[in-house]
C-alpha cells in the first residue's frame, strides 16, 4: 500500500487493535491496573471519531455554511473543559469564552484575510481546532498560576496596594509570568520543531502523500497560528483574570485572601 | 484637634459569622492609639478598612470628617499608610524599595544610610521592618497603620521598633498601632480603643 490516504478500510482499524491489545497484556503483566482505561479510551476514541469524520464529511461535501457552527461548538467545549479546570477565578467560562474567541477569530481572521488559506471548512476546521486545543491550554494556565501565585503573594500584593499602587501595578510581576508561562511551552516547541518530533501537520500530510517541502509550508504556517492564537489567548486570559481578582478600587477580591495557600 | 477617623456602627461578615458588629469608635489625628483585643477579634480587619484594602459590609467610616469612599483610594492610600506584621521587602536595594529620599529616611527609622545599596533581602527582620517603615514614610503620609509592627521581631529590635513609633507620633504623625500586648499599648500609646469579639457584650 503507497497511498496511505483512503487506503484505510475499517478491516485494517479492526486488526490495528492487536496494538491495544498489546497494551492491555502489558498493564495485565505489570499490574499496572489500567486495563479498564484502555478500554475506555479505544472505545470513546472510536465512537468520538467516527462521529467527527461523519460530521466532516457531510460540512466538506456540500455544507460548508455549517463551518462556523463547528468552531463555536469547538470553542464551547474547550471554555467548559478550560472553566471547570480554572476552580476558584471569578467567572472563569466568561474568560475562557473571552480568550478563545479573540485568539480562534483574531488567527483564522488574518490566514483568511491575508489570503494565505482558502475560505473553505477543509483548511478552516482543521487549522481551527489546532488553535482552540492549544488556546485553551494557555488560558487555563494562565488563569489557575495567576490564581495560586495572587493567593500565594497576597501579603506582597497588598503591600503594593497600601504604597499607592493600582491593582495593574501591584499585580504586574504575577501577571508577567504567568504570561511567560502561558506563551512558553508554544515558543520552545517552535524552536526544536522538527528536531525533537516531526508535528502533527507535517505528518498528516507526509502520510497523506504530499511531499516534504509542500508539508513544511503548511507545518510553518501552523507554527506560526499557533504563535498567535497563544499570544492572544495569553494577553486575553491575563488581563481579564487580574481584573477579577481586584474590585474596582484596588482591593484584592476576598474570596482570595481566603484561600489556603 | 479633632478626628482622624471616626468609625460609625461598623459591621463586618467573615466566613463563619460576623467579625465586627455594631462597632464604634473615634481615632484622634494626634499622638499614637493602640487597637487591643482577643485574636480573631477583627482589629486587623479594622485597620485594613482605614486605608480601604477592605471595606465594612455595613456601617461607615470617616477620614477628615468625609466618607472614606469619598475620596480616590490611590490617594487615601497615599496619606494612610498601611504597614503590615511581616515586612514585606521588593527586589532590589534598600534604596530601590524606599524611593526618593532615602538618604534621609533611613536615619529617620533608625537605619544606617550605608545600608541603602544592600539588597532588601539581606536585612535582619528587625532591620526589614524599618525599612517598610522609611518606604510608606517615603509616600508623605498623614497617618501610619501599623499591625502589630513587633510580633516577628526580638526583644532587642522589638524596643527599638517601639521607641521608633513613639518617636513619629511626637512627630505629629497620626499612628494607629494594632497589638495584642497590653503592656506595648500601656507603655506606649496615648490611648488605648478595645475591640470586643462580635457577639460579645460591649
């Protein structure tokens, strides 16, 4: 088999589970106890899956209007999943709802407005997706070492408060590094693409078929989105999460000098 | 003179009840007023609501004769400084921690002005403690909150922290010193206010 794309029936997924299998002998041997995990997970796989595949090959054939209600369904999940992580920050869905709409419209916008893909739900859902699951790990992040160091530092916090600081000020250290810590572990991956792992992209379309300099274009581009998509999400998530830990007179909220730290 | 701060029916609710309710009580501009009482009696609360990190959930309370939230709180901070039971020290030099006029606020705490370029975090907590102070002195404040500014320091540099307070209210600088000692607040203090755990009867 030379052509990996569509040349994958249902057969060859069905014996590919000799690979699970082998997980599953593994965990047995070792009692690791994650036989019934394994299991969970090629099932909700397979189900999850064909579902989308079924979904994308209906918008791809003749219902690309649908295209936008994938990414909003796409960026509902990823607030819910990125809220409930984020425990104990005030209105965290709104936050999360905040960052990933700025970075999922702020990226696709300027790929679509600069002409660089097509208006078309084959290159707008797949780059979309990227965005949003990489979005919403930067907006979690942000927002819970935003709350953990403000509740750790809250003793600083209000001493820069009582010397006349605003709230921005005296938050400023904590909100510059949880930035950095949102924004890093896109900005390293960026720097050793290709030496450490080939990326997903790239991959995709190297099984795919597509020649190697036709699959790095793509991957740079997606490199660089992803540079984006996380920036915004970062600089969003920040400021709105550090407008929520103060009122609008500069005082820490109360519910997070409570907390245990 | 008349009143610094006057504190009218404060109420305030903590997690488990109230902290603070139906409180009273009149802060004079002149001289030093210890705040005594039980742990978990709400004087630190009480002095955190004068330069507003915290507001009453009922009540109010006057600066100058106006409502505290009358005035902008950048400013009100800026002429009621708070200075907390653990000094808190920032990156850098003492000097960068104090700001402008350094040179003449470490005498003024009973610091050497040689210390100003050794870095914040190399002082003794005695030592860090008056450094917090020559900082919010920096700011030009009317007034100084102190919360129990001795309870982490040693005997030695706890009498020289005292005689230090004492020193800025006969300054003129109104003072507002929480303790839970009463011996601090007899010895030092020109008057003493009492806050009663809520619940209590007054």
């Amino acid at each position: 088999m030379n052509d990996l794309a569509g040349g994958i029936s249902f057969a060859d997924v069905a014996l590919s589970l000799c690979l699970v299998a082998v997980a599953v002998v593994i965990s047995r041997v070792q009692h690791a106890d994650l036989e019934t995990d394994i299991v969970v997970a090629t099932v909700r796989s397979f189900t999850q899956l064909l579902a989308v595949g079924l979904v994308l090959d209906y918008v791809f054939a003749s219902h690309g209007g649908l295209t936008p209600v994938i990414i909003a369904v796409m960026i509902v999940t990823a607030t819910l999943t990125s809220g409930s992580r984020a425990r104990r920050v005030p209105g965290a869905r709104w936050i999360a709802a905040a960052s990933l709409t700025v970075a999922s419209a702020g990226t696709i916008g300027l790929l679509l407005v600069l002409r660089i893909i097509p208006a078309v739900p084959r290159a707008v859902i797949p780059l979309g997706s990227m965005i949003i699951s990489n979005a919403m790990n930067t907006t979690s992040l942000v927002m819970t070492r935003l709350r953990d160091d403000l509740a750790a530092h809250r003793r600083e916090v209000e001493a820069r408060l009582s010397l006349g600081q605003t709230s921005a000020e005296a938050a400023g250290p904590w909100h510059r590094s949880a930035l950095r810590t949102g924004m890093l572990p896109v900005i390293d991956n960026t720097k050793v693409v290709g030496l450490v792992a080939l990326p997903g992209a790239m991959t995709g379309m190297l099984l795919a078929g597509a020649s190697p300099s036709a699959a790095i274009r793509l991957q740079l581009v997606v490199m660089y989105m992803l540079l984006a998509g996380n920036a915004f999400a970062a600089l969003v998530a920040g400021k709105l999460t550090v407008g929520r830990f103060f009122t609008a007179d500069h005082q820490l909220i109360r519910s997070l000098r409570r907390m245990p730290s | 003179m008349g009143d610094r701060f006057e504190l009218r029916d404060i109420r305030v609710e903590g997690d488990d009840g109230p902290i603070l309710e139906g409180f009273s009580a009149r802060i004079p501009a002149d001289g030093l007023t210890a705040v005594v009482g039980p742990s978990g009696s709400g004087k630190t609360t009480l002095l955190r609501m004068l330069n507003r990190l915290d507001d009453p959930d009922g009540g109010e309370i006057l600066f100058d004769g106006r409502d505290v939230r009358s005035y902008d709180v950048l400013e009100l901070r800026r002429r009621v400084q708070h200075v907390g039971q653990v000094p808190v020290t920032f990156p850098g030099t003492v000097a960068d921690n104090v700001g402008a006029g350094w040179e003449e606020l470490l005498p003024r705490v009973h610091l050497d002005a040689g210390l100003g370029g050794r870095l914040a975090d190399l002082l003794s907590v005695g030592e860090a403690q008056r450094m917090c102070l020559a900082r919010a002195l920096a700011r030009g404040p009317d007034c100084l909150l102190l919360d129990e500014p001795t309870s982490a320091l040693d005997t030695a540099s706890k009498g020289e922290v005292e005689r230090l307070v004492r020193s800025l209210a006969d300054d003129g600088l109104t003072v507002v010193m929480v303790t839970h000692e009463p011996r601090q607040a007899t010895e030092i203090a020109d008057r003493i206010i009492t806050v009663a755990p809520a619940g209590d009867a007054p």
